[in-house]
C-alpha cells in the first residue's frame, strides 16, 4: 500500500521538478481509510484503490494542469498508451527523430484535497455528476453510480473512473476494458454519441486504461518526456516555441 502512495507521492514531485508548483503547495495528507468508507457508505459508491493513495498522498488546491500529448491521440491510440506504461528509458533514448511526435497542449482540471474537509470535492463531484441524470433521456442516478470523477478534460466535461471496470481485466490493446471514461459536457444525446451502449449501460467515451496513466501524462508529463519535440501554441496571438528534451534521469526517478 506504501508503495501506491509512494507512485502518486512521486507523481507530484515531478510537478515541483517541472516548476509547475512549489513545495509549499502539498501538504501532507489527513485522509484514512476510514474517512473514505464513511464517504462510500453515505452516498453510496466504491472509490478504487487508486484513488484511494492519491487521496491519502498529499492534501492541495491545485485546480488545473497543463502537459504535453500528441494531438487527438486520447482514447484512440493503444500504442501509445503501451509507451507510456512500458517503454523503458533505454527505448525512449533510441527513438529516431523521424519518430518524433508533435505534440499540442492539453488542459485538465484535477482532483483537489484540500486540507479542511479533504473529502468535500470528490463528494461534490460525484454528486454533480449523478445530476446528469435529470438532463440525459435514458439513465437515472442508479446508473451513474459506478463512476468516480477524478478530473475535467480541457474543462470540457468529467473524467470518470468506471468502478466496474476491474484494473485485472484492463487490456491496454482493447479501449472497451479502459476504466477512465470521458463525458463531454455538451453531449445530450448520449445514446447517439456512443455513451450508452445497446444493452442501455452507460460507457462513456474510451480515454485513458487507469488512473495511473492519467496521473503519468498530466502529473508527470510523460509524453513531453518520451520524444524531443517541438510544442507550437498559439495564445493571444503570440506564437510560443517549446522545444522539451528528453532528461533519462528525471524519466527514471518518476516513472
């Protein structure tokens, strides 16, 4: 158990090393099990054992981050989930630059746990989730249950753990087995965008196999760390050039 605290630990000590936060930022975590088995038993819901270690990590407000991904590959590209859950730091030093990937920036708010009341927001996101269900023709509040928010991609609506999907089963090769689901928050036909499968279950969209390799591509940053490459970004019209160079020791110590 030490050891998956110790994952996420890591994780947002990378956000120091990155200059993304400053230590003072964390603070360290007053979450125990049973803090989490009341929240279970009182709006009804499973918290898998990632997000349990996250939770008893370290407490903070941090609302958003930014991390570099290859354009549209989210939810769509097996091998590149497979590198970024296996590649070794050896195979990352042999990528040809002909391999290389572009890279665009990508927003996600994330889990905060602030250190009064360290519960309060997963609650409220759990619950304003289950709100959907006075808006989206076809699911009640039942059907909702299974899925624990742990982020909102690009503010565009709730990442969600799907509780029964089991972290056993996930093949990285078959998305239909990826526990972390994404609902945009401008969908309102769910059965016609692929959120409700033909038997009525609500699926949501593949995004990421688990938890932990959210954590890696957003916390650690591991995409900007697998390839050098260039980031073009254009922000009130000003054309920012980032060139990320891959650092094997960093890659190593956090991953």
């Amino acid at each position: 158990m030490t050891e998956n605290i110790d994952f996420f630990k890591r994780a947002y000590e990378a956000l120091i090393e990155r200059g993304i936060i400053t230590k003072d930022k964390l603070q360290e975590s007053k979450v125990t099990d049973e803090m989490i088995e009341k929240l279970e038993s009182d709006i009804d819901v499973m918290i898998p054992d990632d997000v349990r270690n996250y939770l008893k990590s370290y407490s903070h407000t941090i609302q958003m981050l930014c991390a570099a991904v290859p354009e549209n590959y989210v939810g769509k590209d097996s091998d590149i989930m497979h590198e970024i859950n296996e590649m070794t730091p050896e195979e990352i030093a042999n990528v040809n630059d002909d391999d290389a990937q572009y890279l665009t920036e990508y927003w996600s708010d994330i889990l905060q746990v602030p250190e009064d009341d360290p519960l309060s927001i997963l609650k409220e996101n759990i619950l304003g989730f289950r709100e959907y269900a006075d808006v989206i023709d076809g699911i009640n509040q039942e059907s909702l249950k299974k899925f624990v928010p742990i982020g909102d991609w690009m503010s565009a609506g709730p990442l969600c753990i799907d509780t029964e999907k089991s972290k056993n089963d996930i093949n990285i090769d078959d998305p239909n087995t990826w526990q972390v689901r994404w609902f945009d928050h401008e969908v309102f036909d769910w059965k016609k965008e692929g959120y409700i499968d033909e038997e009525g279950n609500v699926i949501g969209l593949t995004f990421f196999p688990d938890f932990k390799t959210f954590i890696k591509s957003v916390f650690v940053n591991l995409m900007g760390r697998i390839f050098a490459c260039v980031i073009y970004i254009k922000k009130l019209h000003i054309h920012i050039y980032i060139h990320y160079l891959l650092n094997l020791e960093q890659f190593q110590n956090k991953v």
